[in-house]
C-alpha cells in the first residue's frame, strides 16, 4: 500500500493534469533536496512541491513550506536544470491539502522565487 505522501502526490498529479501541466519528472532527488512534481505548463517548467497536512494547528500545509525547506527545493531545481543548455522560463508552485480528497486541492502557482 502506497504512504500517505505518495497518496498525495498520485491526486496533485492527476489535478494538475486535468488542468492542463505535463508531468514530466516525479520525486527528483539530489543530495540535500527533492522536488515531488516537475511538470510543463505551456513553455514553462514548473517545480511542484506537494504539502499534506492532516491537522491546522501548527498553520496548515502552507506554513509546513520553510525558508529551509525553499532553499532545498531550490537547490534541486538547479541541478534538474543542469540538463538544459537554455533555461526555460520556470516557477515554484505548491499544492496544499489538507486531506487525501482529490477535490479539496488548494493551487498556489508561483508560490516563492529564487
């Protein structure tokens, strides 16, 4: 049976499907970060970090996205673009649930900048 974090990434997967991106790249690891979701909306890529909260109290999945944890996802998203030899136009989204409900998906596109 999958974890609740890949449960997570299968529904922002397909939600940001319906809406038009193309997963490219799923769980891109290098040493000291991972980015969940790489996708192509339009021409531009997009670094998906992908936050499950089951309670609100210490401020809900959004909160959950550090200064730390940016600076991790940043860091991995210069390696992936280690394999272009021009840089596509590229942001930072974040999809925030709150549950494992496919509906309730909160999609805050260019969420931080590099």
């Amino acid at each position: 049976m999958k974890n609740l974090g890949q449960q997570a990434e299968d529904l922002a997967a397909a939600f940001l499907q319906r809406q038009g991106l193309i997963i490219v790249e799923r769980n891109f690891r290098v040493r000291g970060g991972e980015i969940d979701l790489v996708a192509r909306h339009g021409s531009t890529l997009v670094f998906v970090e992908v936050r499950l909260r089951s309670r609100a109290d210490f401020g809900g999945a959004a909160a959950s996205i550090t200064a730390q944890k940016q600076a991790r996802l940043i860091r991995a998203a210069e390696h992936y673009l280690l394999r272009f030899s021009t840089l596509p136009p590229c942001r930072f989204d974040a999809l925030l649930l709150e549950e494992l409900d496919g509906g309730r998906i909160e999609w805050l596109r260019d969420a931080f900048r590099s």
